[in-house]
C-alpha cells in the first residue's frame, strides 16, 4: 500500500507528516457543474440580474466552505488561505451553471481539497436554492483544473 | 420571483419559515461517484480488502457532514438526524466508486440536502486520499434518487 | 443570587434545565444598527442596487450564524430553529445601516440569543465588508424588540 | 466598485488574496458596552465579587469567538491568533459594562475582526445571562480602537 | 458482528437508526477525575476561592463540549440537550480533582456520551490551565455512573 | 497565582500572548486507555482483523478531534498541525484498548492539548461504539508521554 500516503505500513489512516515540509506558494483551480432543465436556468439568470440572487448566496457558500475543509475532510492539513474565490456562471448552452473555484496559501501542503470543496458546497448550495422547482438537477464533472507548488510541481488538466 | 422559496418578496434570501409545518418522517437517498484510473481503482480495492481503507473513511466522512450540512448550506433548516448510512461499492465495469447516502428524520423539513451533502463529502474524501496517485479523478453525477415524506410527497429519480 | 438562573445555589454556571418545560411556538424580533459616514452608507445603497451587494453578505453572514448561536453563548440551549430572516436597510437621515432579525421555533425556550446573534453577526460583516474605506463605523442599538411565547409570555420593547 | 476590496471587478464577494502581503506583526484593540438597569448591574458586581460570576464567563465566551472569527464573517481570513484578552468592568456611573478586547496576531492581514467579534460575543453572552431580570439591555459602541501593523499602519480612535 | 449496533452486516460503520424509537426523556451521569500533585491542587483551590478560577473555566468548557458531542463522535446523533451541568471539587485527600456531569435530554436516544464528553473536555481543559506547573497530571476513571430512559432502562454503575 | 500563566495578575482567564515567541518544531506524545471486559475487546479485536472496524473509526475521530482542540479548550492557541497519528492497539491481558496519539507542528506553542484531546475523543468514540454491549467500561490513564521543543525544552514521563 506504499502508493496511498494517508495510510502507514500497517494500513492505519493517518494526517500525512509535513513537518520537513517547506512553507512555500500553493494555488490551485477546481470546477464543477450543476446541470438542471432550462427553465430552472432561466430563474437563476433572472435571479442574478434582478433579485433572488442564487449564484451569489452560493458563492458565498462555496467560500466560507473552504475554510472548513480540513474540519471536513478527515486526512487534510489545516491551512490559513490566503485567497479564495469562485466563479458562478449560467451556460445556456449545456444547461447548467458552471463553478470555477481559485484557492491559494503559503503552506506546506496543496490546496486543492480546498478548491474542491468550494466547488462541491457551492454546487450543493445551487441545489438547494433551486430544488422546490427542480429536483433532477445533476451536480457533476468536479475535478482539479490546476494545481501550482510544493515537490509535485505544476498539474494542469488536459 | 415566486417559485424560489428562498428569497422573499424583494428578492432577499431568508430561511423558510417552516414553523407551522408537522414534524413528518422524512427520508432521503442521494448517489454520485467518483470516476478514477482502473490502476486507482485497483488500490481502492486491494485496501478496502485488507488494509489501507479508503471506502471506510470516506463513510466516516460523509456520515460527520451529514451531521454539519445547516451548518454548511446557508439556508439550510438544522434538522436532528435520526439515521445516516453511506454505501461505496468499487464498480470495475464503469471505473468509479458509487456512493450512495440514506437519511432520514422526524420533522417538518426534508433531509434531501443531508443526504446530498454526505454523498459529496464521501465523494471529497474519495479523492484526497487517492490524489497522491491520481490527479484526473472526476466526481459527478451526484443527484437525489429517492425523497419521501412531507406535503410535497414522494419523489423518486427516473 | 436568586435572579440569575444561569448559575445554581454555589454559583457554578450551568445550562438550565429545560426538560420539564413543554415545547411551545415561540418567536424573538431584534434590531441593531451600523452607523457610519455618508459617503461609506453611499457606496452601500450604490453596490446594494448594482453589484457588490454588501448587505446580501451580511445578511447571509447573519443567518448562518444564527444557527451557531448555542455554539457561541455557552449556556445557551441548542434549538432547530424553524424561521430566521433578517432585513438590513440604509437610513441615510441617521447615516445607519438599520439590522432587524426575526428568528422561531417550537421548544423549551425562547429565541431571543438567536435574534440578537444575528443581529450582532450581519453587523460584524458589514463592518468588515466596509472597514477598508471607513475604520471609524459604530456598532450599536443592538436590543431586543419583541418576544412572544413561552411562559415569561409576551414582551414588546417600548 | 473600486473602493469595496471585497467585492472584485464584476461585483461578485470573494475573499481577498493576500498571498503577496508580508506577514508581520498585528495588534487590535476593540470595545463596546452593555447598558442595563441599575438593579442589573448591581447582581453583576454582587456576582463577580463573590460568586455567579457573569464577567468570567462572558470573557471565555468572548476569547473562544474570537478564535472562530473566520467561521462567522465569509470573507474573513483564517489567522492563527497568538494573543487574546478580554477586560469587563462594571461602570456605575453610566449604568454599563464596558468590554475591551485586545487580540494580536504575525500574519499578512489584521486581526480587527477578531477583536470585534470577541466583543460582540462577550456582550451577547452578557445579555444571556442577565435577560431573565432585564430584558431591557442594550448592546452598545462596538467600535474599533486601535489597529497597529500592515501597510496600512496604525489607527487609533478619537 | 450482531453485537455492534454501530455496524451493518457488512460491517460497514453507520449511525444506527433510531427512526421508529419514540422520543422519551434521557438522563445521564458521568463522572472522571485529574489526578495532580498536591502543590497543584493548592493552586487550584486557591484559585476558586479567590481568582484565577481554574474549576470555573473547565466546568464552561464541558458544559459547551457537551453541546458538540455529535460533532466529535462520529457515530452519535444530534440531540437538542435541555441540560447540562458539571461539578468540580478538589479532593485533597486523593489528590485529584473530581469531576461529575449531568446531561439530559427528551429524544429517542440516549445522553451518555454528552456526559462522557462533558468530563474529559472539562479535565483536559483543567489539565491545560496547570500544564505549566505540573505536566505528570493523570486523566482517569472516565466512566458513566447513570443512565436512565429508554428502552435499555436504568443503569447505575456499581 | 504568578504561576498560572493562563490568568492575569488580576485573575482573569486569557489566552496567552505567545506573540514574542518564535516559531520553532514542536511534537508530543500522548498516551491512554479504555478499560473493558474480556468478551467486548474480543469483539474489537474481531471487528478489527474482519469487519465493523471499531479501532479504525476511533482512530479517525481521534485525528479529526486533534485539528479542533482550540475549538474545545478555551486558552489553547490555534495551531496548523502538521502531522496527527493514532495507534489503537488490544491489550488482552491488561484487558484494554491502549491508545497513543503523536501531533507535531512548528509553531510559538506547545501540541501537547492537541495529542490529549486525540487521545480522549478516540476513547469516547471507543466507548460510544461498545457501550450497547458493555457499560462499564473505563477510560484512564490519559497523560503526557513526550513533549519536545520549545523554551522549556524536552519532558519525558517516566
């Protein structure tokens, strides 16, 4: 099981030891999506310009999630970001909101469970303004867009 | 801006009063995945077999923010959980783990937001600790499979 | 030391106990205040009409932390709170923004701390919202405005 | 927009990226009051001398909020605080208990906020414990005093 | 493994569900003890009797523990407590100081590990106020002296 | 009461002004133990090889339980951990679960609170995960193992 570093060579879970570490510039970029029938799409866009703001409670959302990642994610290191923000964007097109979330610190580990985790609650936040008139919505296609600093260098998704 | 229960009249977002509602049994079931490298997925099953156990945490997980979901989604009504059970199932076929969260209570607001939140945060801790092998996992596909209880009735996904 | 019921017979603080109290509808109105310059309240109403809607924040801000109350006043109970909702409006006669937080719930006791923490929670996002062009803002008035249920019945400040 | 720093180009709140601040030292100083009946503050004074001690808890109440400062105001930044204190003393003269709070931090954004927070806490925990003999309380002057560190340098209060 | 009601039959931890239990009152004693050398315990009593109340924040610290069990035992459901309080005495003859909470509730589950908690953060909090002077303190005998309610019945420790 | 550092001269709790203190590698040990009759640590030493992993959950609630510590005592510092592990382990013939926690961090404090409180919420989850079929179970012996740097240098219990 040498591969998965958050357990030890008996197979216990443990929080990774990055006390050797160097405390150096991490940043990193989710996205994810939350796919729902146009005219639900079309109460957000509404929303959004006019009154019943949902991009923005679930913006709000997203950030104040983020700083509580490593209080949700068992194995995370707590970190002190320096920098969150996220995008919320209606795509007409493919019928769903598009989320783009921008994290970053100066620590001995990565941020991008933070990122992810600002995308997941913002997405289940979209969900949940929206769910009295639509309760198909799909959240979907969250991963790691990029991901900057630390030993593993730079990752960007294809 | 009527059919968004969220906001009031002048489009400000509140909590729905929900006071003159019965207290109803509630229950809520929730699935998403994780998509991953069939070598990742190898690892997730190799260690849930013997040692190293990613699925066991990650239930853990998405049980604990079961419990925290009015604490994370803002207009969120806290509701006192009286069952929450996390299923993840390795499926080689698709090349994902399946999540899948039940929840349940006795009150006057549904638990669909619960059983979401705790299939996310399963599907998060999923990838934190798989991300050191594999960084192109995706999560998706979470949505509400089944809600009953309450004046709305049941909902099942098709 | 008879009158304060949040300490027994040797002055130990504790949490009161409720347990033979019945669980009735009971509902807390409280208002606070912001006062600040012109040009600060101006830049308000200017992002509250257009974008950078700082009272959006502080009223979600104000929610949340409401269902936090009992993590943050020690001797509090914890109640799921069944309503909360929260109006913030500038008045510019008086160069304030003006707070007023209704919250409710069916239980033992009352939902005055909720109220009052929202109040004082929208007030402190505000501030911090604002506290870059304006270092000299003045939280103040925070009081309760009325109370209703419970056997202490009915109270309506004057 | 451009003078509300915590809204970015389009409006959208995020929190702001201070990854290129330095970190250094950050000392604030916040206070604020409760006015009471004379009655009121008398079983404060009664209470702290001998036993029901109403000061020593709103002081812990106050110290364990400012360290959760980030969890209630969104764009907060997460900071390691390394000093907390907080002064209750009974003013007869004005019927009050006036509240100083002085918190400090080594990090690239200041620690108002926390102090703030501190004496807000303090105040509503104030409130809890003496509501049952004086529903009449007011929460008061939450105001900044003092502010030493960052580029933006040193403020005090008229 | 039918003896551990936390598992399924899989063996897959969950929280167990208790849907179908009828909402009853719960009541529960827990009791725990720090164990110190004499010179500290004189600090401690001197404390209480006079200032630097050491028993008095410990007892604040269980007392808001208790509230946030659910948050710390993975498996345990959220209870709206209707009390809690906590007894400390230095017992010179023992050289410990002993700790006693009282936790009660009316719900369909029990509240021994709100009382269980309420003991060792009251004791952990005792052993970080003298931890300067004394780090040999012993934590110990944590166990439940009572429980009454539910379908189980009464239990008295012997 | 010169020798309680978490008071002030006049007798007031604080929250230690560690501002002047640099930041240097700091680790602990910390050691326990949960007391029980033969049959239920057979049933852990069963669930743990097989299924219905009782240690496994412990030793994730105790990790997660490290990263809150400043949340649940009062005067502790908030630390950013940079490693957390737990080691479970049966021992049949002092019939007990013995629990050891080791933190680390580089900070200007001490991460002995945190490896206590890792050690006591992995003994609470123990207890909570038994208790249905053995209620007498004792937790003990909760003390301080190791503690390295720091001004005060290294401590070793013996």
């Amino acid at each position: 099981m040498a591969d998965l570093t958050h357990f030890d060579a008996s197979g216990a879970a443990h929080m990774v030891d990055v006390s050797e570490k160097a405390a150096t510039f991490r940043r990193a970029v989710a996205r994810g999506s939350v796919r729902m029938a146009p005219e639900t799409l079309a109460l957000v866009t509404a929303g959004t310009a006019a009154k019943g703001d949902v991009l923005g409670v679930a913006r709000l959302a997203g950030i104040m999630a983020a700083k509580r990642t490593a209080d949700l994610v068992p194995l995370c290191h707590p970190l002190p970001l320096t920098k969150v923000s996220i995008d919320l964007r209606p795509d007409h097109e493919n019928g769903t909101v598009e989320i783009e979330a921008t994290t970053a610190t100066t620590g001995p580990t990565g941020v991008e469970m933070e990122a992810l985790t600002a995308v997941s609650v913002a997405a289940l936040t979209v969900y949940d303004m929206l769910k009295a008139v639509d309760r198909g919505m799909v959240i979907g296609n969250i991963r790691l867009a990029l991901k900057e600093g630390g030993k593993s260098g730079r990752y960007e998704a294809k």
